[in-house]
C-alpha cells in the first residue's frame, strides 16, 4: 500500500471513531430558529387550527418599516406570508416599525403596532427639529383575514402621549373571561393599563377619571405579556437591555387581570455556557385542549456582531405544582409536532 492510500485509510478511520463516539442527540432535529432571517419581538397567536406569529423584522430603524407574518398547523413547519402592513397602508409611519400584538374580534383580526419611536422634552435623543420624534406612537390595523391584508383603522396613532412617562411601544391585548380587553403597553420602565372600548377607537375612564393606570412591577422595563391558566393571571415583561445579553424575561402572579403584580421571578436569561444571549420580548402559546405552554421569544445567536441580529425561537414551559414558572432553557431542537 502507498503512502496517500495508507493516509486514506488513516483519516476513515479516524473519522468513523469519532462519529461513532459522537454524544447521543448531536443530530436531533433543531427546530430553534423557527423562521430564517433576523426577527425579534414575536407575537404568538392561535387562530382555529392555525398558529400564527407576528414578529418585528430586526433591523435599523429607517429600515424597519413592514411585518410579515408566519403560519403554521404543526409548530414546526412556517409558512412565511409577507408585507401584510407596510407604509403604503400607514401614511404616518416613517420610521421603526415594530412590536406587533394582535387579536380577533367579531370575525376581524386587529393588529396593533409601535410607529416612529417617538421621544418627549427631556430625553437625551429628542430633536424638536425632527417630526418623527414627536409624532407617533401606538397604532391599529385591521383585517378580515390574520394573514391580511392590514389597513389602517384610525389614520392616526391610538396612543400618541406620554401617559405616566410611559413610551407608547410595546403593546398587549388581552381579552379576560368577561370580554373586557385589557391593553398593557409602555416602555422606558413604565407599563400602563387600560381598557379598551367597544370599537377599539379609544378607551373606558377609570374611576379616577384618568384612562391610564400605571401598574410597573419590580424590574419592568418593556415587553408586557399576560396569560391566564388554572385561575391565575400570569403578568410577564422583560427586564434589562434589548441591545445586549442584560435581557431577560420576568413574571408575576395575581388572581385578576388588574394585579397587583408583585415580581415572582425570572424564567428565561442567558447564562454563561448557554447557546444564545439576550433573551427576551416574548409571548407564550398555549396548544389547544391541552396543558401545553410554549414559550415564543427571541435571543442573538452566539456569536453576533450586529444589535439588530435577532431570531425568533420556540421552547416548551413547564409549571410547579404551585402553579409558578420553571425556568425555560434554550434549546436548538425546540418544539415538535407530537
């Protein structure tokens, strides 16, 4: 035998034992991303037998100006509906699109979103000059079809103040067991609550006459969430910075959708060794008929060079008997169709 066929043989060899040896589950099927491209923000939804998803595109701010949406009957496999709202559709939107929460009502699909990141007096990146930093806010679309397409509903932002010093992003319907449609929101470590009237044109007083009450838990700083299981009100939000792997994901329980919210914990961060960083931004899905909790998040692939490098992943929660939260691990494999 030859030098090179006596090396052939070596490098088969050696390739076959360490293959061999290779740790159990190193081909499973990674499912974590669930869509290609960078996404963050993701809105979890179930609409009869369909999931769907409603994420921000991850990008600069005067590039972020479309959502697309995904679909999918198994959880595993996504079908990618693009540009179902854009700028054509929203005349005043100039600028950083995102944050996406939608819900149905009378068999239309409401789709309610951030728009040009406005600032107020006071804050270090105002510019009185600029029209974009103080027109803006939170916005509403609608639609006959969750897959759209999206117009606008009021052809003016629905929140465009600064209510409690509260930043009008980051927005979440939820519908509590009476039809009251409660709306978290805020940014800047504020987070409001309202109700939302019949129509979906404006919101119910409180008793104190004012629309907003302000309800930050310990730690809030954007990205509130809210899910009810067994009778509890889950409030959820995420705390640190969205730039960088500070972000995480906390909770509260309370046994009405209007709290108090007290601060049980963190579920979901990064932690040296882990496969991502910054996770956060989420929003949780229930498989119907069962007790099944999904959490749907993003997080930045290891090892990134871009703030706006996000992607979009899925992973199963899990309860304590006492009804708090464990903590999500991520995972490449993430949910399957079982």
């Amino acid at each position: 035998m030859d030098i090179k066929n006596f090396l052939l043989v070596v490098w088969i060899l050696i390739g076959s034992s360490a293959f061999a040896q290779e740790p159990e589950g190193q081909h499973k099927i990674k499912n974590n991303p669930i869509i290609e491209g960078w996404y963050a923000d993701p809105e979890g939804v179930v609409f009869g037998a369909t999931y769907w998803v409603y994420p921000t595109v991850s990008d600069n701010y005067d590039k972020q100006l479309h959502l697309d949406a995904f679909s999918s009957k198994d959880l595993v496999n996504w079908e990618k509906h693009e540009r179902i709202l854009d700028t054509t559709k929203i005349k005043w939107l100039r600028q950083a699109l995102w944050a996406p929460s939608i819900i149905e009502k009378d068999s239309r699909y409401f789709l309610f979103f951030g728009a040009n990141d406005i600032q107020r007096p006071g804050r270090n990146s105002y510019d009185p000059k600029n029209d974009i930093n103080h027109f803006g806010g939170i916005g509403i679309a609608v639609a006959d079809n969750p897959e759209g397409p999206f117009n606008d509903y009021l052809s003016k932002p629905l929140i465009s103040e600064f209510y409690n010093d509260a930043q009008p992003i980051d927005q979440f319907v939820f519908r509590d067991t009476d039809d009251t449609y409660y709306f978290f929101y805020g940014g800047w470590s504020h987070c409001n609550l309202g109700v939302l009237n019949k129509d979906f044109t404006g919101f119910v007083t409180w008793e104190d006459g004012n629309l907003f009450k302000e309800i930050t838990p310990e730690g809030y700083v954007e990205g509130p969430f809210m899910f009810l299981r067994k009778g509890i009100y889950y409030f959820m939000w995420s705390e640190g910075n969205w730039t960088n792997g500070s972000y995480k994901v906390a909770y509260s329980m309370a046994d009405k959708a209007t709290g108090p919210y007290k601060r049980v914990g963190t579920i979901l961060e990064s932690k040296e060794g882990d496969i991502a960083t910054g996770a956060g931004h989420h929003s949780v899905v229930n498989r119907p008929g069962t007790d099944e909790w999904i959490l749907v998040y993003h997080r930045r692939p290891i090892p990134n060079e871009d703030r706006d490098h996000r992607v979009t992943c899925m992973d199963m929660m899990e309860f304590n008997s006492d009804g708090t939260i464990k903590p999500v691990k991520m995972t490449f494999e993430g949910v399957t169709n079982n």
